[in-house]
C-alpha cells in the first residue's frame, strides 16, 4: 500500500529487461476499495555492462610490478561492488585476445600485484584490465600498459669468518661453517662450496657443494684422506649475483682413516708375525676397544705383562701376545706407537722399522682419536 494521500509508488529490486504491469485501487479509513484502475505497464531498463576502468599506471620493485587503476561505473551494480578481471603477459600485445591469467579481484579492489623472482635484467609485463558487475557484464579492456621490475646488480657480502675443520669421524670429510651474507633484495643467500688441494678455487670456482645455512650443510665429501684442501664459500642470491669467494687462508688436512691408512699397514708390517697363529681373522680396529690393563689375560692364551705399562688404558689387536696398544689422543703414551717410533719399548720387542710417513699414519690416527673411520 501507498502512504496515504499519495499518487505515486516505487517498487525496486525488479529485474533487468523485463516488462511489469501494475494495477491501482483507493482505500479508505474503513477499508472500503475502489475500483480498480486499467493496467500500467513498462519494461525496466536493461542491465548495461560497466564502463571500462580508467586511468591505469604500472610501478616495479626488484621481485613484484603493481598495476592499478582508476574505479569504472555500472547503472546497476554500485561502484564498490565492481569485481575487476585482471590480464598480464610477457608480449606487447598478449592481452588483445583477453584472458583472465591474473585472476578476478575482490569487489572494489583497484590493484593487483604481480610477483617475480629477482633478475639481474628488467622484466617486462604488460597489463590490461575490465571491470566485471554482478549480473557478470564485462566493459571493454583497458589498452594494455606496461610495467617493470627493477634490474638486481648488486651481489651479497662475501661469508666472513670461514673456518674449515678436521672431520675425525668421517676421514673423507671436512666441516666448513662461516658467518652469513646479507644482501639488498635476498633475505638469505644461498651458499656454494669449492675445494681443491690448490688455491685454484679463487680463480676458477667450479660448484661442488651447495648450502643454504651457514653450518656447512653440505661440507666437503669424498676426499682424500690425509689430504690438505683449500675450501672456498662464497655467497649468491635470487638474481645469480655472487659474492667474491673466501676461505680461511691455510689448507687444513683431512683425518686419518682406519680403514684407507692404518688397517692395510699393520696388515702389511704386522700381520706376518700377528697371523702367525695366535688367533684367526684380520686385524680390525673393533679389537682396540677392549681396554686391557697390563697382567691381563688375552686370546690365544698369552698374559700382558708389561710393568712399565702398568695402569695404563691400553687397546689390544687381537693377534698380538704381547700386545698392540692405542691410547685415543695420546700416541707418546701408547705401547702401539712406542714399539714403532724407533726407540726401544717398555716392553716387549720393537715392531719393524716403519717409513717416516708411515709412523705419522699411526701417530695421526692415535691422536685424533683411533676413530673407526
């Protein structure tokens, strides 16, 4: 019903382009109608697609290009409501045949952001957009604009503080660990590792190991044992840039390993006397670790006797009646070396005379630690 003494009314919410008819009546105080008056009819105006977006502008940063534009207008939808289609390509001219790569915005927002990894060149899109109303009328595209992101030039600060350690659990490994780089646009670089038993890493850097932590994730592998190495880090971020490559200044040597350096020569130098019948099998490190003291009964039915080694914490090989001993980090202190340093044991006879290197095998091995590597 209309208000009272009113000669006119307005029905919304009708739909697009569709015809309506209307009838009217009078209504007094005591309910008594009139007659009915002769239909009015009209058809509402048509749903017209929203007028194309207006001024648009692209702006770049190293990793993203934000394209934005000026709201458009609907005799519909209101202009807060406007969802907008967003088109980008690589080509000048991508977005003629339109499609909507970059997604449908949310209702009244007049931006999108495009996200890209940094690049040591300019990268180059270019956009196009249309504004999309709620019965999904589109406008026309905007004419295609472009934008581009910043060129990244700069390379990360080189590691600072590079130090390269013995392994001596894993003989055919160093640990590398240094001080982290920062860069402008990379929050956290990423870290590439070179070895070589020269300086040559510093002029001819060739990528052995990557690691994207300063702990040396990825430390040296598969060395040479009782090798001295020169280790290079140095830093890159997102666009490729690198860093100059640092190293700690002096070569350090892998470890000792029992299985490459020091099994095969107390088999060579020892085993023609300690296989000779005291107890089958090779000589393995794993009879070390028996801890005997002097006066102790050992396979093969020999007793360690050894007064000037008494109290001592002494490893037995066991092929040996009188005892092969390995003092973990103590080589002047244990019988194993003594017998093979040239000077006459405390007990017992000398083991045959080794080479130079070949006794600083065994001293090498005892004091980091007669490790099972």
């Amino acid at each position: 019903a209309g208000a009272s003494g009113t000669n006119s009314y307005f029905r919304g919410a009708r739909s697009p382009s569709t015809f309506y008819c209307y009838t009217v009546r009078s209504r007094d105080a005591a309910l008594n109608y009139g007659l009915d008056s002769t239909q009015a009819c009209g058809t509402t105006l048509a749903d017209q697609p929203p007028s194309t977006p207006g001024t648009t502008s692209a702006t770049g940063s190293y990793r993203t290009i934000t394209f934005t534009w000026s709201a458009a207008a609907d005799n519909v939808t209101a202009t807060p409501a406007l969802r907008y289609d967003v088109c980008y390509s690589a080509t000048n001219g991508g977005c003629n045949a339109f499609v909507a790569n970059g997604g449908t915005t949310a209702a009244g927002v007049v931006s999108f952001t495009l996200n890209l990894s940094p690049s040591q060149s300019v990268q180059t899109r270019y956009f196009s957009v249309r504004a999309r109303d709620g019965a999904n009328n589109v406008s026309a595209a905007t004419a295609q604009r472009a934008g581009a992101t910043l060129a990244d030039t700069t390379g990360p600060t080189a590691p600072t503080g590079v130090q390269v350690a013995l392994n001596k659990t894993t003989a055919t490994r160093l640990t590398v660990s240094w001080g982290a780089s920062s860069d402008a646009v990379t929050p956290s670089p990423t870290y590439e590792l070179c070895w070589s038993t020269t300086t040559s890493c510093f002029s001819s850097f060739a990528v052995m190991s990557t690691s994207t932590t300063t702990s040396g994730g990825s430390s040296p592998s598969g060395l040479s044992t009782r090798t001295k190495y020169y280790v290079y880090v140095r830093s890159v971020d997102e666009a490729g840039n690198r860093s100059s490559p640092v190293t700690d200044g002096a070569p350090e040597n892998t470890a000792t390993s029992y299985g490459t350096d020091v099994a095969p020569l107390v088999q060579t130098k020892c085993g023609g006397c300690h296989d000779g019948g005291y107890a089958p099998g090779p000589l393995t490190r794993s009879f070390f670790l028996s801890h005997p003291k002097s006066g102790t009964a050992v396979p093969g039915g020999a007793t360690l006797s050894c007064t000037a080694a008494a109290g001592k914490s002494l490893y037995y090989v066991y092929q040996s009646s009188a005892g092969v001993f390995a003092d973990p980090g103590q080589p002047n202190s244990s019988l194993l070396y003594e017998k093979i340093s040239g000077s006459p044991p405390p007990c017992g006879s000398a083991m045959p005379t080794l080479l130079t290197d070949e006794k600083a095998i065994l001293f090498e091995w005892i004091t980091q630690g007669a490790q099972n590597n």
